[in-house]
C-alpha cells in the first residue's frame, strides 16, 4: 500500500470539479481539470490512445452529459454528492482560485510550497472541495477512540504521530457522498489498519521482507477467516489479536462486514490479496536486489496499489454495485486505471522522502531512471507523463462504461472513484509535512 | 498447489455414490462413505461439531431429500450428471467391490497397494464413478496438442512425463456433468497451467523461494491484465509468451474467459491470488526455515490449495452459480472447508514421496509431529483424523446451505464440488506412480 501520511495542514482548495469528466464547459481546455505545461492531456508517451481517450472524455457525449446533468427520477438522489449541513469553509487568500486557471502554473511560478502545499508541476488532477469540517473532526475522534479502546494500535507516545495521520480529513476527501460518519468510519479504520499492517510488516516500524510472506498470509486471515477444526480452530481466534495489524485488520473488517453486501466484502478480500501480492513481490525485489524494468515495476504497483480503498466507495455511499457490474471486463480496466494512476500520485509525491530514505526505494522515478538512463529530472518528469497518461484512460474508460451501461448505481460508482482519486490526490498535495516536491521546474 | 500427478493406471472403483451426502441408505453406517476403523465419521480429536455434522449429514434432513431426490421443474435436467453415452467400464477383477463395505478395511487387510492403489485406511471419502474412457482419451489428446502446439509447455523429451501427469482423467472424474469436452478442456488447461507455474517457480524443475514474489506477480498478471501505458503494455504483453508458465496461465485463462461469465472468471481470479499467496507464506517459511504451528500451517493451506479448481465446476458444468450466492458466508465457508479436506488428501497420499525428497517438505503429518512431538505414526494418523473432521464439517455445511438456500444453481454447485473432492481423492488414490503409503497400519 502507498504510505500517504500527511499533515494535519488546513486545506486551501474550494474549487470544485465535477470527477472524471470535465466541467460543464468540457469542450473548452484547461475547465475542470488542472495540468501544467508539462503534461497535458494531450502530452506524453505513448499518447495515441491517451489522445482518444482525453478526446473522448471531452466531447460531450451522452454519457458524459447524463453524468453531468445526473439521472433523474425514482431513487437516483443519492447519485448527487451529499448536502452539508454545515455552511462551506471559508476560502484561504492567497491559494489557488477557483477561476478555472491552472493552479498548477501558479505552484510552478512560485517555487515555494504554500501552507497547504502545491500541487506536482503538469500534474493532470482535479482540485476538490474542502472537506467537511464537522465530519473530519467527528471521524478523527471516533477513528482515535478506536485506535486506543478497541484494537490498541499504538503505544501511548506515538500519538501524536497518528493526529498527524489525519486519516479523519483523508476519508472525508475521499467520500464526499457518505450518508453517514459511520459509514465514514468503515473506510477510515481500513486505512488505518492497512498502514499499521505495511508499517509492522513490511516497512517503516519493524517491517522486513524476510519472512513477509507468513506474516501477510497470517494476518490475510483476519479478513479471509480460516475454516478449520474445532480443535485448531481457537488458536487462530487467538492469533487474530496477537499484534496491533492484526487487531486491526480483524476489527475493521468486522464492520466492513457488517456495513456491506456480502459480494462486496469479498470483492474487499480479493483487493487486499492483490495488495500482499503486490507487497511480496516488491519485498522479492528488495531481497534479490533487483532493479525491474518500467513495465515490471509498473505490473507490481498495480498490485501494490490504492485499489482496495476506491472500490469501498459504494460501500461507504450507502450503495451497492452489483457484482455482475463490478466484475465487467471494462469496469475492470477503470479500476485498474483509477488505481494506478492515483498510485503513482504517491510515487511522485513521496519522492524526495523517499530518495532520503536508508537504502534504494523503488518508485516510478527511480525506476525509469536506472532502467532508461534518463537524469533524475526527466525520470521524474517522464513518470509524470505516465501518470497523466493513465489519468487521461481512465477518464476515457470510464466516460465508455457510463455510455454503454447507464444504470444509477454504474454512475455513481464511477463518479464515486473518481472523487476518490481526486480526494487522494488533495491529501498528498497537502501533505507538506511528509512530502516536498524535487526541484526541477 | 498441491502436485497431484497420477500415473496412467486404470481405475478400480466402479462404486458410485452421491457426493457429500451419504446414498439413499444414508441412516445405514457405512453406506455411501467409506472409512476404516482408525478414525470414521464419529471419530477424531474436535469431534463435538463434526459429530453433529456427520449426524446432520446422515439425517434425511429436507435438505438432503432434495438433493438425494433433486428437483423437477423446467430447466433442472442439468442438476443431473450427464448421461454416459458409453457403456459403462468393467469392473476390474479383485478390486474393492461396490457393495457397500468398507473398501478402506480390504485395503488395510491386504497391507498391499492393489493395481489401482488403495484408499488410505481410515479416511473417510466416497468412490467414485470410473472416469468415463472416452471423454478421458479425447481430452488427453485435445491438451496435449495445447501444450505442444499452443503454449509450447514443455520440451520432447519430457512428454512421458506429460503423459504420466494423466491430467485428462483427473478432470473427468472431478467434472462428470461437463456437458461437452470443450468444457472439461477449461479445467484441463487451467490445471496443467498451475502444475506448470508452481514446477517451474516453486517446486522440482527449476523453482525456488527466491524471489518468487516477483515471479508469481508477473506470471499473475497473465490471469488478471496489466493496464497500463501504450508504451509500456506492448513489452507486458510480449512477457506473457516468455516462459511456459505465463504462456500456459495466458492461453488457459484466455480460454476460460471465453466460456466463463465475468463473475465466474473474477471468482477465479481471486482464488488464483490467493493460491499465489499461499506458496509465498510456504516459500517464506522455507527461507527462513521455521516449522509453523499447526494451525499455522493449516491457514497457509487454505491459500495453497486446490480452491482454483473446485469452483470452477459450474464454468465446466455450464451453468453459474450468481455471483451473490457465491458470495454469501456460508458458501464461502463450505468452499474453503471443501478445499482444506481436499488439500490435506494430497498431503497425506504424498507423504513417503515428500518424507523421500531431499530438505524438509512441509505437509500436515509432519508438522503436527514436529509441533506436537507425536512419532510419525500418531501424527499421520491424527492428520488422517483432522481431514475426516473437515470433510463432515463440510458435508453438514452443504446440508444446511442447501436447506437453506433451495435454488437450483445452488444445489447443483454443492454438488459439483463434492464431485470435485470425490474425483480427487479416487485420483489420489490410483496414483500409485507417484504415491505409495507409509507402513502405519
């Protein structure tokens, strides 16, 4: 899993955009999507099929229509973000506005990272609207009350490290449409658990490839329970609260199950196979030293990927995605799409903490710069350029689907990764306390 | 995955009986299963829920009527198994007969493998139905021109030991209602396709727990697609023909796709993840030269486990079970219960075979040895009495998913997979070529 730990910093963004498709105004470039010189949406490798792809997303099909103006009729009002209560925050002087230019070419004009930090030069995103407030205080406080009365996550002096986390505002960005904070809080105490997990396990406290492999299938078992015999049976349960991922997995998978469908819990369970899958392989690497080519490392973080967090999205709406929907060879390649794309969000975002980092960490970058022997800058920017490639597809993917199958809950499904995405990226862009971004503009 | 390849000897059995519930006689001892003295269905350690499993099972519970009388109505003609067109095979002179005794106390008797071998006495299995001889031969000869002509699998001089694998016979005893070959050849392929990744990656020709993450990844995705970049897709793509294991998974899922709906095929897509996970807990063990405990080791075998290969059975029958009754929580826990039993059915056939390799072989004897300081004897006999535990634990749970849960896609799964468990303990059980069993009685 990336390992998006941020700041509790205030947010400066209030401009809103619709997800996945542009602005009403779609036709004209630069509305709805932000991007800088580097990287339209019709820059980069490879462009071909992103080219048709951005293209398609920008003529104003009937799908893109229909999601723009939103499905009327009988039980479709929850295709429509929720409606605060609370009255919007106050926009923050001095950041970037929502006059529709491009935030990213003010960022790069700067040089600077303002409070609430700037987003990646030719960074194709859409800006998001500040997170609820009144929610992202009530999640931050159920999710600590969790993390200390019931799964006893962490030891009394690492809490300020998890304030910093600020999962509370991370899940709020992400899951706009959420009827409730319970069902806010479903999402949130995944993540939670997912990080302690790639911490203990594999990463930061304690973490290590040797071994990983027992220790994931073990810990895989609090989400995917062993069936066995009465007699063997307890010594599991037991292990189930043996260690703090554990714990975690094991409780906040209880209350996926609770607030979900069956279907969509093991579509949870298959996510989460790809993601230790994706750890292994990487922790592989690690242990033989090898450095993959772009396409293997890009096969790998498919694995090691975000995945597991958008696709609840239906799950945390109140809703559900049938099966048979989900399971359609093209929604397939929108979540794949969606989740790499947002993935390599991370590579570029963590990557100056990471080139500082004891040892060689592979990202995105790195790799296309050994593998290609390109300079660390256009590395960097040519992994930009595959970012927004992959941006551009699954937009354009995802616009086909909603065309082909324009039923309310594929709408809002697809609407709800693409918030997902965008909350993602907001929350790396102001994460200046984990994050900076290299000097190469 | 477990290596359960047979030599070509022909079968003795021409018993037959219902899978997972015991024959019209069910309130008869005896009848229907067959075990030995050393452990039946009231026997073994834990054996509180297995004995009101087993009761459950041997009850003519409305459920098991059912299925004992199957349902009438439009469209539930293909609950039954198919129709032989062919005369059914002799019986062999002086093998276990099928009148009900049981076979395992002749086997045990004798102290000698008959042609065909015998069952391990005491394990509580049902005899199958002789694998029909002219489906077997055509499917025989249908993969091995896929491994020779399509995927290249393996070198000439390796073809007796393809022959030997027997792979044709395995699959049509473990899928009698296949409504034609070409749908026996979807399980075929896939399973050739895993002995292949787990020989060349894992196991005796070639493999190794080094750096397997890294392999297994990228073979995955020959199951579950990269997408990506045009830029980089074209070298993922070519990867997929780069060795036999990837070009073997890349062609049998490509055919499986095509005869399977997109919910049956992402069901194995799951099961294929964790299967992959299980050899990475086995591979990280090995690495690091820890023995688990038993339940340990039993978790790591529910991920290593022949799961991939029961659930496809309504893909071969040719019908689905929807993706939400699939998904429900106790079919879920009949699926992994009828997995383990099947599994641990190749642990103990395999026993001398992996006791006569070199280095330590993991399997369930040896741990429950090591871990609970048993001689050899006890412990095998004890693992004996684990299986028994998990196959009433898994009939009595069919039992109630069919009571509760009457459909007819429903039923008929149920069924398939005990045919499937069935078939696999009767191939186990001839493959006297690989397997021969250790002189505990």
């Amino acid at each position: 899993m990336p390992d998006p730990r941020p700041s509790p910093l205030p947010s400066s963004l209030s401009a809103t955009a619709l997800p996945f498709i542009p602005a009403p105004a779609a036709h004209l470039p630069g509305a709805g999507a932000v991007a800088g010189p580097h990287a339209g949406p019709h820059a980069g490798p490879g462009d071909g099929h992103a080219r048709e792809g951005a293209a398609a997303a920008g003529r104003p099909s009937p799908a893109v229509e229909l999601i723009l103006r939103g499905p009327s009729g009988l039980g479709t009002a929850g295709l429509h973000l929720a409606r605060r209560e609370e009255p919007p925050a106050p926009e923050v002087p001095g950041t970037p506005a929502a006059d529709g230019a491009p935030a990213a070419d003010k960022a790069g004009e700067t040089g600077e990272a303002g409070e609430a930090g700037n987003p990646i030069p030719g960074l194709y995103h859409h800006p998001v609207a500040e997170p609820d407030p009144v929610r992202t205080e009530e999640v931050s406080r159920r999710i600590k009350a969790w993390a200390l009365d019931e799964v006893e996550l962490y030891p009394e002096e690492w809490e300020d490290q998890f304030d910093g986390f600020s999962v509370g505002r991370y899940m709020v960005a992400c899951h706009p449409d959420a009827p409730t904070v319970e069902h806010l809080m479903i999402a949130t105490r995944l993540m939670v658990a997912e990080n302690a997990v790639d911490d203990c396990y594999c990463e930061d406290h304690g973490g290590s490839p040797v071994g990983l492999g027992g220790r994931l299938l073990l810990a895989h078992t609090a989400l995917d329970a062993l069936h066995t015999t009465q007699e063997y049976e307890p010594a599991w349960a037991r292990s189930l609260h043996a260690d703090a991922p554990r714990r975690a997995y094991r409780s906040a998978m209880e209350y996926l199950v609770q607030g979900a469908g069956p279907s969509q819990a093991d579509r949870f369970r298959h996510d989460m196979a790809r993601l230790h899958m994706g750890y292994l392989a990487e922790a592989a690497w690690a242990q033989t030293d090898y450095v993959p080519e772009v396409w293997e490392y890009l096969a790998m973080r498919q694995f090691n990927n975000f995945r597991p967090c958008p696709t609840l999205t239906d799950t945390v709406g109140g809703y559900e995605l049938p099966a048979d929907l989900h399971a359609r060879p093209d929604m397939q390649r929108v979540i794949a799409l969606a989740g790499n794309a947002t993935t390599l969000v991370n590579d570029l975002y963590s990557y100056t903490k990471e080139l500082a980092s004891p040892g060689r960490h592979l990202n995105l970058p790195v790799v296309i710069a050994e593998r290609e022997g390109l300079s660390e800058r256009e590395a960097y920017l040519k992994a930009v350029e595959v970012h927004n490639d992959l941006m551009h597809r699954f937009e354009a993917e995802a616009a086909a689907v909603a065309a082909d199958c324009p039923v309310p809950s594929v709408l809002r499904f697809l609407r709800g990764v693409a918030v997902w995405v965008d909350g993602n990226h907001y929350w790396h862009q102001t994460n200046t306390y984990r994050y900076s971004l290299p000097d190469f503009w």
